[in-house]
C-alpha cells in the first residue's frame, strides 16, 4: 500500500498559549511518520484570527493549494483542530483530504490498538469524533434549501447515522465498563497480595516500554515512533529478592491530548492513578524536555495521578555527554539519570523504589 504523502500546515494561533513553531512542526511531522505518511514540505501561518469557514485566510489556503499540488501531496495535515465545516471547505477548495491534529492521532491508535480493550477505547474515541462531524453535515445540507437527494432524503439517512452511532456508543461504553469491573477485580486481588504497583508514566516515546523491559526482562514491543504502545503491560519483578513489585507500562502522553481521547481511555490511565508509585519517564536528550515534563504533570493531575509518589527517571542519559548530564542534573535535581536502552542508573533507581516501598510497609503495619 502507497504511503500518504503529506503537506503539513503549521498554524500559530495567537488566542492560544504560544507554541514556538519549531516544537509544533516537528510533533506533527513525528506524528505523521508514525502514521505512516510521508512529509512531502511544511508551511507556517500565523493565524491571529481564525477564519469560521476554512480556518485559513484565502491568502494563505491558495499558498497552501499550490505548494502541496507542486510537491504532488495528496493529503493537508493541520496542528490545530478544525470544526467538520472547516475541514469540508479546505478539501473543496484544495481538493485533498484534510486532517487534524485529533484525527492524526486517532489514526495513530487506531493502528496500535491490539488489545480487546485498547481497540474498543480507540473505536469509542473515533466515534465520539465522528459524531459532530455528522451533525455538522446536517446542518451544512439544511442551508442548501432542500431538493431530491439533498436536505429531505439526505438529512434522513444522516438522522439514521447519527443514531446508530449513539447506539454503538453506548454499545462501547458498556463493554468498556465490564473491562474496568474486570480490571478492578485483579487490581483488588494484586492488593490482597500486598503486592507493590507502579506505573511507567511519561511523554510518547519517552522510553516506558524499554524501561519495562529493563527493569523485568519482558519483551514489550520497542519502537522509535510515537504512541508505539497503546496496550498496558504489567509484568513481576522482585527487588533483592525481598519485594513482589509489579510494573506497568502505560499510554504515552502528549500536549494537549484531545479530552475525547482522555475520557475514552480512562479504563488505561486507571491503571496510573491506581498505582502505589509513579515512576515518570523523561527523555533528557530532547530538545523540549522540560515542556515534556509540564505536559506529563498536566496530565496527571487531571486523572488524579499527582498524589502519588513520583520518581523521575531522567532517560536516554546515554545520548547526553559529561558537560550536559550535569546541566541536566541542575536542572532536575529530584532526577535519577538512567538509559533504559545501555541499563545504566537502574540500581540508583530500584534504591529509591526500596525507600518509598518500606515507607510505605511502615505505614501499613502503623494503621
């Protein structure tokens, strides 16, 4: 099958928190490959107020029409979101495909979803997705003044859409609610075991899985693309022979993850905020590695994750050289440097899981 072939359109909106144009471009771009298009070219726009109908100033979408035909794309790819009547305008009028930054990313998942669980939490996102986009439809069609095939004929069948959808909605929902009664039971008998939970949290491609491959010698699948796992892990390792820990690789987290797809996989980020322990995985060799670690906190404290213990695993300290691991280190001194990839620093951080895990045996026997 033919990759896509991408034009990426980096839009700079000023009524939103300033996002420096080289941080988006490279996201979307990383976000792309991991999609498995191709990047033909890329144009920035500063967009002061976005355009209702195209999102896009006429200017700035006939540069976008005729770069992207020069290069031979057959797909836009946007870093914002748009509304369903901005995305319909756009593909009119350029005549390709039209994708945000949500659709991207779902796309993404849907790709990397292999659990039962994990593909009714991305179908759940996709519909929740698809249904304004419907709706939009309909509004779009009752303005066209009606006719055969159009506003009676069409708005009917959309009616039927729009119902079924809601249907397998609520269908998804119910199922997603058996998995998390199923998840709570062995979470509840992990519990009962006394075993020790903590859950590998981070940035995409931080280095969780590789970490949990480190730490227990599972074989998580390991690659250098964005949201490569999608599924948890969980897999047993004792710590000198004294502790049953159980650790759990999760999700990847991203800058402003869309809230449809925080909602549909609450049943996976469940498994953070359950946790005894938070082990949040940071990748030091990036460039953005501190707007990384604000995303990362963000995320947490919405899911309820932030009252954990936290150990900061700087990661891929491998990359970095003497002069720069010491800047690191300045910079986050609650860090442990490790390299998940050469299993170097793991003993400094299995030491700092010991002290929170007798911390916590304490107070158990104390109440």
């Amino acid at each position: 099958m033919a990759r896509d072939k991408a034009y990426l359109v980096i839009c700079h909106h000023f009524g939103k928190a300033r996002i420096l144009p080289g941080d988006s471009l490279e996201e979307i771009r990383q976000l792309t490959e991991s999609a498995g298009g191709q990047v033909m070219g890329f144009v920035t726009a500063a967009i002061p107020h976005p355009s209702p109908s195209h999102f896009l100033r006429a200017g700035k979408l006939a540069e976008v029409r005729e770069k992207a035909a020069g290069l031979k794309a057959n797909l836009l790819i946007f870093n914002v979101d748009l509304t369903p009547v901005q995305a319909r305008n756009i593909e009119t009028d350029c005549g390709l495909r039209a994708v945000d930054r949500t659709g991207l990313i779902l796309d993404i998942f849907a790709k990397r979803a292999n659990s039962k669980a994990g593909k009714l939490q991305v179908e759940l996102a996709q519909l929740e997705y698809l249904l304004p986009r419907l709706v939009g439809f309909g509004v779009i069609m009752s303005r066209l003044g009606g006719g055969i095939g159009t506003r009676g004929p069409g708005e009917q069948k959309l009616e039927v859409d729009r119902r079924k959808i809601r249907a397998r909605i609520q269908h998804v929902k119910k199922d997603i609610e058996k998995l998390q009664k199923h998840r709570e039971l062995l979470r509840s008998g992990r519990r009962k075991k006394n075993l020790f939970q903590v859950a590998l949290a981070g940035y995409t491609n931080a280095g969780k899985s590789t970490l949990l491959n480190a730490l227990t010698g599972a074989g998580t699948y390991v690659e250098d693309k964005l949201f490569a796992t999608l599924d948890p892990k969980t897999r047993r390792q004792s710590i000198n022979g004294r502790h049953d820990i159980l650790f759990t690789d999760t999700v990847g987290f991203l800058r402003d993850l869309p809230h449809t797809l925080i909602k549909a996989f609450h049943a996976t980020l469940e498994e953070v905020s359950e946790a005894d322990c938070l082990i949040h995985v940071l990748d030091v060799s990036s460039s953005y590695r501190e707007a990384q670690k604000k995303t990362v906190e963000k995320v947490l404290q919405e899911i309820g994750g932030d009252q954990k213990p936290v150990l900061l695993a700087l990661n891929k300290a491998d990359c970095l050289n003497e002069e720069e691991k010491r800047r690191v280190q300045d910079l986050f001194p609650e860090g442990i440097l490790i390299s998940a990839k050469s299993k170097l620093g793991l003993d400094a951080l299995f030491h700092r899981l010991e002290i929170i895990l007798d911390q916590r045996t304490k107070s158990s026997v104390i109440n």
